[in-house]
C-alpha cells in the first residue's frame, strides 16, 4: 500500500464569475475558458480575438524593430555578390542545430557559398570560441554568421575583426555588460519589452533574417514554408514563449508540418510515431516526440546528423538520418534512467534534509554531461527545489561541469552569479543554467548556493507547484469541451494549457501500466472518465477519494476517439463530500445536494436541469450547466416549495 502522495503545493486562480461571464458572452467561449483566457492576461474582448486569431494580429515590419537588420542583410547580399565564403557557427541544441539548418537552407537557395560549424558539447562547450574563428579564417571565410550564440563572445569575435572577418551576431540570450565588436546584432534582448518579437528564440532571429534577405532578393517563393517548419520545430523545442509573433507564425507552421515539405522532417515523424491524421501537430508533438529525437543529438552525439537530416532533399539520407537520431534517442533515456535513479539513491535512503539546505547539489563521475540537464529536471518535479547536478569534465576528477534546474521563486542565473568567485565559466536564465568550477571549490559551492537559497526561498516553496485555472465538474467535460481548448492551440511555455481541478473524485480502477505509470477510471456525481498519471508508479494505490488537477487530452484507441484527462495533481480532499438525498415533488423524482463548504444547495431533475441557490440568497440558477444557466427568484413558486421539500429530504436522510 503505498503511503505518500506527490509533494505538490497547490497555486488556484482566483475566480472573476461577472469578468468571465462579460468575456464568454463577446467571444462565445464557455466561461471556464473564458476565465483561462483572463488567467493569461486576457481580459478585453479586443485581447480575445488576437489570442483566439493569432494570424489577425497586425505586426511592425522586422526592419523597423531591429535595428541591425538593413545592415545585415546588405552585408550578406554584398557577399553573395562577391561570392565571398560565408560560415555559420551554431550551437548543439534543438534551436541551434534548426537554426544552423534554416539558414543553409535560406542561403543555398539563394546561391550563397557557405558552410557551417558546431562546436563540440563535449570539448569546446558552448558557443563560437577562438579555434573556430582561426579555422575560418584558415578556409578564406569572409563573413561569419553566428546563430543562437555570440552575444557573449567578445574575443573570438574580436580575433575575427583582427582578422579581417565580417561578423553578423543573431543571438537571443542575455545580454552582456559590453557587447562585442560585430559589424550587425540582431537579438530580441534589445527590442522594447512591449514588441511582439521580443520573446523569439534563436530560430525566430534566423528565420526573420532569412526572410527578409530572399525578400530583398525577390527568392522567397517556394522557401518560405521550410523555413516556418524549421522555425515551428526549434521555437517549441527551445521551450520558447508562445506569445506574440511565436504565437502568430506557430499557428500556421504546425499546421504546415504533417504535409512537410522537408524530407527529414517527413522522416522524424515517421519514426516517432506521429499521428498522420492530424490536421495541424500540436506543441506536444513536438516537445515529447520530435524535439527529443533531435535534441539527443546534440546531447551525446554528432550535431552534424541533424543539420543533414534538416537540410538533405534525398529521402534517402532522411531516413538513415532519423534512424541515428530514434537510435540516440533511445540511448538517451537509458541514460537519463540511469542517472536519475543514481540520483535518487543518494537523496533518499542517506536522508538528505531538502528542507534545511533548500538545494540539491550533486557531483558524480561518469555521468554524461550532456543529459544531466534533463535528470536535473525530473528532480525538481520530484523534490520542488532547485536541482545542480554536475559531473566530472576529467579523470583526475579536477574539473566539474554543470547543470542547473530552478524553481519559480529561484533565479538560477543570479545564484550562479552569486557563487561566480567559485565558478569557471557560467550562464543561464531565471529557469535554468550551465557551469564549470574546480573540483576544490565544491563544498564551498554547495555551501554558497544553499546561502543563497535561504535569502529567497521559505520553506513553504519547497515543494512543486501545481497552477490551478478553474474547477470543473467531470460531468461537464466531454468532446465538445476539449474541442474548444484544443481550437486555442498552441499551449506551451509563457501560454500554459488549461489545469482544471475537481473535488471529491473517487478512484474506480487503477493500475500500473507501461514505463511505471498509472491508468484510472475516475467519478464524480454521475460523471465517469479514464485519466492517465505519467510517472506516478510509485504512488499507487491512491487513495480511493482525492482531490485532482488535471490536463485534457485526447485519447485514440481502436479507431475511437474519446477524452480523457492527464493527471498533474492530487490531494487528500479539502471539500466534505456534500450531503445527498433522493424525493419526490408533485409526482417528479430529484435528487438533491446540500455543499457545506460552499454554502450551495442543488436540486436536479431527471431530465439534468440543475437549481443551484445559497443559502439567504433570494436568487438562484436553473440550467444544465452553469454556461447556460438563467437566473430565477427562488422566493417564488414552485422554487420556495421545491426547495423546501428538498431540505426536508435531506433532513430526513441525516437523521437517520
């Protein structure tokens, strides 16, 4: 039996009933989407339609938010020109590798002579470093183009201007206190916070480049579409903000890939298992299924695997290509399992005390590197506080290189910073970091971060956080429901997908299926529905009443299509199950419903028309849901005397 329940910290929106209502009526949406809509900022009917519409929304020209832009691209046009060799310098991950592949592509097209290089994870680190710029320089290379890097480069971009090389930077990572002498910049961290660019990841920075050159140079017709796949596949996997033009621009490339024109990308679908039915791929196609396949690459393997597969117009080559990439991928989890499970074993049975140090640090030999971001992850969903692991860079384990994972409330970036006397080279952002320091700096290190952890963390912090948007009544949800959400794609990071919750759930079935996750038919009042719990093996049995939060998902088997919810959350209720009772009332059967905590009677007819009304309110609802409920004086037949037959019902049934 078990004995625990995920350690979660429950964060419920508050409720705007008259907001929320004024927002359904102008935009026809149910009121429980409605109210998500207010939760994302949301709350005019003119915000509505953009977010409903995001291809309505009116867009300044690239040009004039970046000021670099006109310059780059008569630079690059001037060395097309000139037939001067131009070389990209990208990076090992999802939105550097498609990035690199977007711009060989653009360029090709349109006649360029150009190359690419990636640095090594393993030994170069990350971004473009001297070597680089030297080698180059070796091969009679006259404009470098750097791609989600460089803004935080100053000496290999330096080397390249001694050396007599031009250097556009397209870079969307912080910037520096002094940036560095390229002949053009572009990267949204010097846009006004209020642009619709401002949230583009690397690939977005790219891909407005590419445009705007086969624009200027009248080549774009028949371009166009790989490059929003491209972008649409290294925006998601970057985890992104899906706002503004992301938001724009992804609407119409997830529709664009199941009929991709790309041949490695037809490829990865194939072998991830992707749904060809589907009209348009959703954020999670990507983020789970094509996004990993491509970022295990990066993480273990050759980058140059990738930018074959996303640049090679041989089906061929795409296939051998997207098997290395299934094939790395699969290596990928075995790794992951096998350093999360380490990890695990360290933490739990020598009891380290979370709640005193308030950060998890952790130092290993033999740990990849290049997949300790991703355990680090999983770690701060398992424990709720921020997670360092690092591993050893050489075998006289002198050297440690890391990463990092946050939570809201930590800023991973300004804790590294904190320890920065301690540290070799470190970067990162609020969620998320890398860094190396000396293996003698370690104790001191972990004694730094937990100092730092102290000044902003309380213990209440420490336990992952559950966003909650609305309850619902798992008799209210249905197809038709899930449609509409689904309509309001694409969700995903800076535009979370609706968590709903339900109190007073009971657990019907359940089992442990697959890679330890658990399978649920769950009820509520006369609602039924399956559910599925990723991960949560080892929580079961649950309890067999709970409090949920939960996703929609659809679920297809044997050719039905039904929906079922996606468990993210449960807890031990918090609302009494209400006080029920069955009579009749001039010859009709209800039931009835008395929620104390909600100080909220219910009679329902057998036809499922609902009177809701609170106690002293003069004032009720009558409907089939509370959408389409009408308001009604219940001081006035035949509510006042239904109401009281009801009350004397539950009476009756209470005092026995």
């Amino acid at each position: 039996m078990s004995d625990r329940l995920p350690n979660q910290r429950w964060q419920i929106s508050s409720i705007q009933t008259s907001q929320a209502s004024q927002l359904g009526r102008a935009t026809g949406l149910p009121l429980l989407l409605a109210q998500v809509l207010i939760n994302r900022g949301i709350d005019t009917p003119e915000q509505a339609e953009v977010y409903i519409h995001p291809e309505s929304q009116q867009l300044p020209p690239p040009l004039e938010e970046f000021e670099d832009l006109a310059a780059s691209v008569g630079l690059l046009e001037e060395a097309i020109t000139d037939q001067d060799k131009i070389a990209i310098c990208g990076d090992y991950d999802a939105d550097g590798m498609t990035s690199t592949a977007l711009l060989l592509r653009a360029l090709r097209h349109i006649g360029a002579d150009v190359d690419y290089a990636i640095p090594s994870r393993m030994k170069d680190g990350y971004g473009i470093n001297t070597r680089i710029v030297e080698e180059f320089a070796d091969a009679g290379v006259g404009l470098i183009l750097t791609v989600d890097n460089g803004i935080s480069a100053y000496e290999p971009i330096a080397r390249a201007v001694e050396l007599g090389i031009g250097v556009i930077i397209t870079d969307h990572h912080e910037l520096p206190s002094e940036l560095p002498p390229a002949d053009a910049i572009l990267n949204p961290k010097l846009l006004s916070e209020s642009s619709p660019y401002c949230g583009l990841a690397g690939v977005g920075v790219a891909y407005i480049l590419a445009v705007t050159l086969a624009q200027d140079l009248g080549v774009l017709q028949g371009l166009t579409s790989q490059l929003l796949e491209l972008f649409t596949l290294g925006t998601i996997a970057d985890l992104a903000p899906l706002v503004g033009v992301n938001r724009r621009w992804l609407k119409r490339g997830l529709r664009l890939l199941p009929e991709s024109q790309i041949a490695g990308v037809q490829a990865l679908i194939q072998m991830a298992g992707v749904s060809e039915e589907q009209k348009a791929l959703k954020p999670d196609d990507i983020g789970f299924k094509l996004g990993p396949r491509i970022n295990a690459i990066g993480r273990i393997a050759d980058p140059q695997t990738v930018i074959e597969l996303l640049t090679t117009n041989d089906s061929g080559v795409a296939l051998e290509r997207a098997m290395q990439c299934e094939e790395t991928n699969q290596r990928r989890k075995e790794l992951c399992e096998e350093i999360e499970q380490a990890a695990i074993a360290l933490v739990e049975p020598n009891q380290l005390n979370l709640q005193q140090t308030r950060v998890l640090a952790i130092v290993q030999p033999d740990w990849h590197h290049g997949v300790i971001g991703i355990v680090a992850s999983r770690l701060v969903e398992r424990y709720g506080v921020p997670v360092f692991l690092g591993t050893y860079e050489d075998e006289a384990k002198q050297y440690i290189r890391g990463s990092a994972r946050g939570i809201p409330e930590f800023h991973v970036f300004e804790a590294l910073e904190f320890c920065k006397d301690l540290l070799g080279k470190f970067g990162g952002h609020q969620a998320a970091g890398g860094f190396s320091l000396p293996a003698e700096n370690l104790e001191a290190f972990q004694q730094r971060l937990s100092t730092f952890a102290y000044q902003c963390l309380e213990p209440e912090h420490l336990k992952p956080l559950v966003k909650v948007d609305a309850q619902a009544n798992l008799g209210d949800i249905n197809f038709s429901f899930y449609k509409q959400i689904d309509e309001l794609q694409p969700w995903g990071i800076g535009n979370e997908e609706p968590v709903f919750w339900s109190p007073n759930v009971r657990i019907l079935e359940q089992q442990v299926v697959g890679k330890n996750y658990l399978k649920l038919s769950l009820s509520q009042d006369h609602g039924k529905i399956g559910a599925i719990a990723w991960r949560w093996g080892d929580y079961f049995p649950l309890p067999s009443s709970v409090d949920i939060a939960y996703k929609l998902r659809e679920n297809r088997w044997q050719g039905n299509t039904s929906v079922e919810l996606e468990l993210v959350g449960v807890r031990l209720p918090t609302t009494p199950t209400p006080k029920k009772a069955k009579f009749d009332y001039q010859g009709r059967s209800y039931t009835c419903s008395l929620w104390d905590s909600l100080n909220e009677l219910r009679i329902k007819n057998a036809q499922g028309k609902v009177l809701a009304v609170h106690r002293g309110k003069s004032i009720g609802l009558l409907g089939t849901s509370r959408d389409n409920a009408k308001k009604v004086n219940v001081t006035e037949p035949p509510y006042y005397q239904l109401i009281k037959a009801a009350i004397a019902a539950l009476e009756k049934v209470n005092s026995h």
